[in-house]
C-alpha cells in the first residue's frame, strides 16, 4: 500500500472475539478520531436470515392449513 500525501499507511487489525486474548487485547485498543472500525457477520447470521426468509411463507401456509382443518372439524 502505498503511504499517503502525509506519509502515513493505513494499519488494519483483526481481533477474533471468540478468543479470549483477542477480546482483552480488543478492550484496550485505542481508537482515534477517524478510525474505521468494521465488524463482520458470522455465518450463522446470514444462514439464520435466510431461514427467516424461507420459514415466512411456510408458517402462513401452515396457519392456512391449521385453519382449515379446524374449520373441517368443526363441521363434523
């Protein structure tokens, strides 16, 4: 990377918050004006959307269905 009109080159860290170490060292890391701090998802988090996604219409379809048996039981 090449150093900027100041001379200064960007540093990036990489703190694995599942470990303790990590998290201590993370706790006691300064932050200055400017910073760009970016914290990504864990994969559970984009699986667990997904099933959102797909579980929506089901849980209707399944409403639909309960509703209809019931309504079906109730006429016998």
């Amino acid at each position: 990377m090449r150093p900027d009109k100041n001379g200064r080159v960007p540093l990036v860290y990489r703190f694995d918050v599942s470990r303790p170490d990590s998290l201590l060292a993370g706790q006691t890391f300064p932050i200055k004006n400017r910073d760009i701090i970016y914290v990504s998802r864990h994969l559970t988090t984009d699986i667990s959307k997904f099933l959102g996604i797909v579980g929506k219409p089901l849980q209707v379809a399944n409403t639909g269905v309960s509703a209809v048996n019931h309504a079906v039981d109730m006429g016998d």
